[in-house]
C-alpha cells in the first residue's frame, strides 16, 4: 500500500504565512484544521515536567511539616474509628506517615479500611507495573525504530515530539507497530489475570471475615417483581421454594407501600437544615442582632390563605417542621393498612444455604421474579425496589438518550474551549473587536486565559458525576453501589467519546468534510475528494500531532494527586466558610467526620488516564513512562488517604473490580485500533491481517476469566449441602441466632423507624431560642409495628423516667466535633458507620439491652448495660441533653465496671481505652435460639431490677411479623438517637 507525499500534506497548510491576507472565516477554518500547531512544543513538555514535579515536591514537604499538627484534616480515622478499623499510629516526625504507608500489608488494608478500597489500591498498583512494563517495551523499541527508521525527516529539522512518533516511518517499519500490540496486550493481559486472582483470594478472605459471617444481609436474599398473588411472607417462600436446593426454610418478610412518606421526610430534613442555616446566620453574633428577622418567601403551595411575598423565616420553617412531623406520624401510623410491595426478603439460618439458592436462581426466574444476594439495608434505594421491568427499561432508554445528547451538545463546546479558551489570541483573529481589547488589556486577558480553560474543564468534571448520579437514581438502580458502577460507565463514555476521541480527531475530520465540500462546490466528484482526502492518513497525522498535548496533560495530573494529598480544596472551603459565612453546627460537625470517598470519579480517572496511554502507546512512546509516574505516585497518596482520612461510604465488598477489566480490555481494544490505523495508512494489507486476531483474544480472556473466576467472587458456595451439613451449620447449639430475626427490622423501610433530625443550634445562643423559636411542644408515641423498639425514649438525667421533647439540639463550642455524634443515624450513614462500632445488621445473641461504643455514648438516652458512671449535663434554662466533655475519647478516663459474662460472672474488662467489647469477645453468641413458642414465654416475663450491683436481664420487646413462622424482632439497638421516636 503506497502512503501518501507526507511532505506535501504536511506543509499544505503552511504554504501561505501571510495570514493578514485571509479573512475571518479562513483563519476560523485554519484554527479549526491545526489548533495545536503553535501550542504543543517540545519545551512544553520541559515545562510541565518541571512545574509538576516541583510543585508536587513542595506540597508533599508542606504536607509533611503540616500533618502532624492538623490531624481533624490529615488523619480523621485515628480519632474516630474503633480499635478494628483504627489505621496503624503514625508519629509527629517529618517524614513519619511514609513508613506506614509503604509496610502496611494488604491483608490488613483489608481489614482496617474495607476490601472495595484495597481493590482501588489494587487496581493503581496493577496499572502502574502494566505501565512500567510497557514503559520498558515501547520506549525500548519504538521510539529507536521511529527515530532511524524516519524518511530525511532530521534534515528537515522536526521536533523530538515529531520524530518519536510512527508520522514518517517507512513501510517495513510498521511492523514494529503490529509486534508491539501483541507485545502490549499479552503484557496486559497477565497483569489482569494475575489481578483478577489476587482479588478473587481477597474476596474469599471477605467471605470469611467475622463481619460478614456475623452479618444479616449475607444470608438473605432479595426478591423483586413478585406478582401481585404472591405478595405475601407466604408467597415468597413459595417462590423460593421453587429454586431451594436445602431442606431449610427460610424467614420472609414482603414490603410494604409507604407512598410519600420517604418525601415527607426528605423535606423535613431539608427544612431542619433550612432552618438551621436561618439561625446560625440571625444568631452569628447573640450580643448583636440584626435589626429585622431573617424572611423567606414561601413556595407557591406552601403559602397561607391570602399571603404574598415574603413571610418571617423562622415561624415558617417551624410551622413547617411541625405540619411535616405531624403528616409523617399518621403515616407511619397507618402503615398496616398499606397494600404490599412487589419486593421481599427471605433469609436463612446458614449463609451456605442463602447463596446456594442465590446460585441455583441465578439464571432463573420464577414466577417472573429474579432473586438475588441481599446488599446492605443501607446500600438499597427503596424508592426504586417497587418498579416493574417495564419501567426500568425504559427509564435506561430515557437516560441512555440523556447521555447520549449531552456527549453530542458537548462536542462544539468541546471544541471551541480547545481552539479558543486555550488561547484568547485565537479568538481574537476571527473577532476583530476582541483583537482591539485583548491589545488595549494584555494583562487582563492573560489573567482569564490562565483561569478560564482549567476552571470550565474542572466544573464540568464536577458536574458531571453529580449529573450522571441523578440520572442513575431515576433509571431504577436498586443500590447505590449499582449506582455507581453505572456512572463510572457513562462517565466512561462521555469522556473517551468527548475528551479523547473528539478532541484529538477533530482536526483531522475537519479538514477532511472541508476539502469534500470545497470539491463538490466545485462541481468536483465527491468520492474522488474522499479518496484525495486520505482520509486515514489525516486522522494519523492528528492523533500524532496532539500526541504531545496528552504527554504533559498527564504529567500535570501529578499536580492533581498531590492537591487531594494536602486537601487543598477541602482546606479552602472550610476555611472561607468559618471565615465569610456562619455554618450552623451541623456542618461543623460534618466538616469533622473523615468524609466518603468518590469511587465513581476516581475510578473513571484511572480508567480514562489508562485509555490515553493505552491509544497514543504506540504513536508517542513517551507518555508510558508518564502514565508509569503518574500511577506511582497517586498509589501512594491514594494508600495514604484511604488509610487515614476517606471512609467507603456504601461496602460493596469489591464488586468494582468488574468494571476495571471490562474498560481494561476495552482501552486495548482501542489501542489496537489505532495500531491498525497506523498500519491502513503507513503499512500494508497483510499487517492489518495480522492484527485481526487480537480483539478474538482479548474477548476470549474476558471470557476464560468470567468462567473461571466470577462464580466465585460472588457466591459464597455454589454446592448443595447435605442434611448432617444443613444441620451442623444452621441448628448447632452454638454460633449465631436465626438469621430471620430482625429481618422485618432490617429490611423494612427505613422511612418507618428513621429518626427525624432535630435542628441544632450552637450553645451561645440557646438563651435567645425561647424567645424566637417555636418548636416541637410535645412528642409522639413511639410504638410501631416496623420500628425495632416500642417504648418511650429514656431521660439522661432521670434514668426510668420518659424524656421530654425538646424543640431542638444545643451544641457547645467545644463539642462540634464529629466524636461526640458518630454513633447517631443523622451523621453515621453519611460518614462510613461501618468503622465507628457495630454494623447496622450485625446478628447476635444479644437482642435488646442498648450497647454503647464508647462508654456512655452522646446518642445513647438509657442505661447502658452495666450502667456508665457518667452521666450527662443537661441545659438548666431549656431542659435539653448535652454531651459531657468526658465522653470524647480524648478524655474519657478508663471504665472499672464489673459486666456479666455468659455464665453469670463478671466479664473482664476492655484492655484499652478505645478497644469495644462486642458480643463474641463476651461469649454471648454461644446460647442457642430458643424456639418461638419459648421465646414468647420468656418475653411474658416481668423485668427484673438490679440485684446486689448486678445487672440482671430485662424484657425483650417483639415485633410480630406477616408470615407463617415466628418473626419475633429481638436484636434491637435501642440507643435513644438512633431510634429516636417516630415523629
């Protein structure tokens, strides 16, 4: 295949250097055919090479004389995590945290920051050898056969950007192009595979862990599109009963319809929040209030008989707050009466038995339902189990058009931001009037250069997943881990169509449309202007061309893993905040918590980086060792700030792995694809022969790796266990008590029992609150069938006694700090509260005397068993619960309280300040479950008070459930801000 007079075609756009002779529209048409002519040099690359290793030396030495003084930002975990997930102590010296960081192993990553992060740490450190080894390959092979193997093209006096890349090779020389994709894909393929064992051993190591073994959500299925016949615990175990391969019988429970009460209390928690905000600003300085009460104006529905414009701010949010509590109570009263939902839950004793179901229903669906692996309760969109099949189709299609018209929209955009916000002086020679301004204020101008294109490029960044999340929520993902997997694809997308593949061709598909229409305006042949166009060659050529761009925008995101190393941003936001604005203590508090880290976005980060270095590998080899460098360094902050400052909001227990090696093979897909255009326009037809069985392979490891591997990520068995198997596991008299208590708790609705948020004020304007605030006066009854306890919340200060309602919550300056309120709902869900104690769905022996975590907890309102010496303050004036200062970690003295063990004796005490006794440690899981009809005698039985300084058992509260077996409720928390009331 003869290639086209590269000379000619290079230099046909520089035949005219006079360009004050062209018009407006001809310098927009040349930009638009090689924008990044005068832009990408070769000491662009110095440049950036320098500015990023210098400014990331700088911030991490900043970091490291920092750190040891602001651990709230540095190392929120080993404040707040228990003795489990607390990350290895780190000393105050200079260079201390980097030990930790480099010796940890991986097991006890696992166990200290959970296994979906030890995947992401994973995954940086296989794309880092991958390029390391690629690194080895390319540059080793490629960029010498490039440079000897160039036609005169050193004579000529071309950059050494120009001269690495395959642009003038001769046709002998592609070869090294074809040897090296199959070089690269083996090399990727063996780190994959490797990977996928590390994770499936990982996986099994999860399976096994006293968490999850302890766990609800491991032995329970999910149930979905159950018809409407069988929408009962009856009906579900007959839909089970259809794929069970055990002789066990599992617990159900069906859902219920709450029709609008998860609204209700999504607007109630905006308006607390609303409201909170209202205060903190009118009440920023108690001696000086402002002469006028803050206003708002009310929506349109909201609004009184005759009322117009603007209404007192306070009155409204809290007539607001009141008429909202007051529809939720009657709500969740009338729950009963409510029609069932086409989902449920069923659950085993043995979680060998649930996945072997799992297993055998995988591929099935009975009845219409599909039945799968329960997620966390906490991990599930309720608001999305109830909709049919129907319905979530064409929610994908509705959203797969969404994506679909914002990546085309965004390609013009995308464009001008490459050819103009780049450089305004572009701009400037299509709009003479601008030229005029940018002469008159250079400065200025230079200033909005430098500003512009990165600020737009990083709001769309952070916009975009914020985006994709709401379209996932509506398509009707059931999980938020689903959820995120969803975004990483369409983030995914939008990236390599927009970013990637638009912004590198479209110089070259511009010129080619342009010289098509120039030839038919001619009354030219337009076939014979697409065959002059050569088409092939052009796109080459630009990709070669922008090559360069790619190399030192990699470089530069060094620069932006060492910002999230110093928190930059989170430490300029907080600061202009407390600063500039009043945030109420509730963001105060928040701002303390080790906050959750985005998976979707940084997980599309790697894949998209890898996908650049992948497809420009072979046409600039030096962005291997760039992607090399980059992966390095971000593995070791990213190690870092997963180990002390991020917490995984949703556990998924690793399921992201899927993702990574479908986008892996796909990036080498694509690689291999721009081999073969490398080869259309410089090689022959036997080269692309050649190439051909290179995407067979690829797909045929995706293949070998599904069969061999995922059965056994996801299932924790996938064999039938006989009956002295079946009866060993799930009946013995010893391990965890039947896996269907609690379930109707568990997996109810969380909009039932969800305690409602009281706004918080601060302390130093509590005295002013009686005299502008009106608020909760009374309380609500507290008994409902879906709440896990039924009984009035205690006083802290009169224990036995009912505590009175109080209208809001006052925090003391020196108690805005997330220690004092992990343990509460409100702030735990949204911070990780798999790391501050017992998780949500842990099962135990032990069902309902209240458990703290830390002495005598900020959340708790009874009792603690035995009960904590220390008791809390309460405000005089307001009769409302305080936080002692004695309940921080920092100084809570060590606790001398005789407990009881299994047999009656006193328990040894905790070895350590921060070390929690849980329930294996005490010997309490070793009782077997009493049988239904004991279990109902016992709990007839009248409380017993303390006897000689022991703490003797109390009554235990059950919930009865729907089906045809017992669904007594025993394993309630019963700490009183947790389980606040239903109000």
């Amino acid at each position: 295949m003869a290639s086209p007079d590269w000379t000619v075609l290079m230099t046909a756009r520089d035949d005219d250097d006079d360009s004050s002779t062209l018009t407006p529209a001809d310098q927009f048409l040349r930009l638009i055919a090689n924008p990044f002519k005068e832009s990408i040099q070769i000491n662009a690359f110095w440049v950036s090479l320098g500015t990023s290793i210098g400014f990331s030396v700088l911030l991490v030495l900043l970091f490291s004389l920092f750190r040891p003084y602001h651990n709230a930002i540095y190392a929120p975990k080993v404040k707040h995590a228990d003795q489990q997930h607390a990350p290895p102590p780190v000393g105050k010296g200079f260079f201390a945290w980097i030990p930790p960081v480099l010796h940890i192993r991986e097991e006890t990553l696992a166990d200290r920051i959970g296994l979906d992060a030890v995947v992401f740490l994973r995954c940086a450190k296989m794309m880092r050898n991958i390029f390391l080894a690629l690194s080895i390959i390319g540059c080793g092979t490629l960029i010498a056969v490039n440079i000897t193997q160039s036609s005169g093209a050193v004579a000529q006096g071309y950059s050494g950007f120009t001269l690495m890349t395959p642009l003038y090779i001769s046709t002998e020389a592609v070869w090294a192009q074809v040897v090296c994709a199959y070089a690269f894909d083996i090399v990727i393929m063996f780190f994959l595979w490797q990977n996928y064992r590390a994770v499936l051993s990982l996986r099994r190591r999860y399976f096994q862990s006293p968490e999850y073994q302890m766990s609800l959500h491991a032995r329970t299925l999910m149930i979905t599109d159950v018809p409407p016949n069988l929408r009962s615990e009856e009906g579900l175990m007959r839909l089970t009963d259809g794929v069970n391969p055990t002789s066990s019988l599992p617990r159900t429970t069906i859902g219920r319809n709450v029709k609008d009460l998860p609204s209700l209390i999504r607007k109630h928690d905006e308006a607390v929040r609303e409201l909170e905000s209202v205060l903190a600003k009118y009440l920023k300085n108690p001696d000086r209030l402002p002469p006028n009460r803050p206003t708002i104006r009310p929506s349109r529905k909201h609004k009184g008989h005759g009322e117009s414009g603007k209404v007192d701010a306070i009155d409204y949010l809290t007539d607001r707050i009141q008429e909202l509590e007051t529809r939720i109570k009657d709500v969740r009263q009338s729950v009963d009466k409510r029609n069932p939902m086409p989902y449920g839950f069923a659950s085993w004793e043995a979680i060998e038995h649930a996945h072997a179901v799992a297993y055998t229903a995988r591929k099935k669906k009975p009845r219409g339902t599909i039945i799968r692996l329960a997620p966390r309760p906490h991990d599930i969109i309720w608001e999305n189990l109830h909709l049919s099949p129907q319905t979530r189709r064409w929610r994908r299609m509705v959203n797969v058009f969404w994506v679909t018209l914002l990546t085309v929209l965004w390609i013009a955009p995308n464009a001008m931001i490459a050819i103009f916000l780049a450089d305004l002086s572009n701009l400037g020679l299509v709009w003479p009037a601008f030229q005029t301004s940018l002469e008159d204020h250079p400065d200025i101008w230079s200033a909005v250069q430098g500003i512009a294109s990165p600020a737009v490029t990083s709001l769309i960044y952070l916009v975009l997943p914020i985006f994709f999340r709401r379209l996932m929520r509506r398509a009707g993902d059931i999980t938020k881990t689903s959820r995120e997997r969803h975004v990483i694809h369409y983030l995914y997308f939008f990236f390599v169509i927009n970013n990637l593949i638009v912004f590198s061709l479209f110089s070259a598909a511009w010129t080619f449309v342009a010289a098509v229409i120039n030839a038919r305006n001619n009354n030219e042949s337009a076939w014979q202007a697409i065959e002059d166009g050569h088409l092939w060659y052009k796109a080459m050529s630009a990709l070669c061309q922008v090559s360069p761009f790619w190399v030192t925008w990699l470089l530069q995101r060094n620069l932006g893993a060492t910002l999230d190393l110093v928190q930059f941003f989170t430490v300029v936001w907080q600061w202009f905040m407390k600063t500039f604005m009043a945030p109420t203590p509730r963001q105060s508090i928040e701002w303390t918590a080790p906050p959750p880290f985005d998976y979707a976005s940084y997980y599309n980060y790697y894949l998209y980086y890898a996908t650049v270095a992948f497809c420009f590998a072979t046409l600039q080899p030096i962005i291997l060792p760039a992607a090399a460098l980059y992966f390095a360094l971000d593995l070791w902050f990213r190690r870092y700030l997963l180990l002390y400052v991020f917490v995984t909001k949703n556990e998924s227990g690793g399921r992201f792995w899927p993702i990574v090696i479908n986008r892996m093979i796909f990036a080498a897909l694509l690689s291999n694809l721009v081999i073969a255009l490398v080869a259309k326009s410089k090689g022959t037809w036997t080269m692309i022969f050649c190439l051909i069985p290179l995407p067979f392979i690829l797909l045929g490891f995706r293949w070998y790796c599904a069969r061999a591997f995922d059965d056994d990520m996801i299932y924790y068995n996938r064999d039938t266990l006989n009956d002295a198997e079946a009866l060993g596991t799930g009946m013995g008299g010893k391990g965890p008590k039947r896996a269907g208590d609690r379930l109707n708790s568990r997996f109810g609705h969380p909009a039932l029992y969800k305690p409602l948020v009281t706004p918080m004020v601060h302390a130093r304007a509590a005295e002013l609150l009686k005299t502008i605030y009106r608020g909760r006066l009374g309380q609500f009854d507290e008994t409902g069938d879906y709440s896990d306890i039924a009984m009035q919340s205690m006083s802290t200060s009169t224990p036995g006694k009912p505590m009175e309602a109080a209208p809001f919550e006052v925090v003391a300056e020196n108690q805005l700090d997330f220690s004092y309120f992990k343990n509460r709902a409100d702030f735990r869900d949204e911070f990780g509260g798999g790391i501050y104690g017992r998780n949500e769905d842990l099962i135990s022996e032990r069902s309902h005397t209240p458990r703290t975590f830390m002495g005598d907890s900020p959340e708790s309102s009874r009792a603690s068993s035995p009960v904590s010496p220390m008791r809390r303050k309460q405000n005089e004036g307001l009769g409302l619960p305080r936080p002692d200062d004695r309940d921080h970690p920092a100084f809570r003295p060590p606790l001398s309280l005789s407990r009881v063990g299994s047999d009656g004796s006193a328990a040894p005490e905790p070895s350590s300040l921060y070390q929690h006794e849980n329930e294996s440690e005490s010997h309490l899981l070793s009782h077997a479950q009493l049988p239904a009809a004991a279990a109902a005698a016992a709990a007839a039985v009248p409380p017993v008070a303390e006897t000689d300084g022991a703490f003797q058992s109390v009554d235990r509260w059950r919930t009865r459930g729907y089906g045809p077996l017992a669904q007594d409720d025993t394993n309630a928390p019963s700490s009183y801000e947790y389980y606040r009331g239903i109000r």
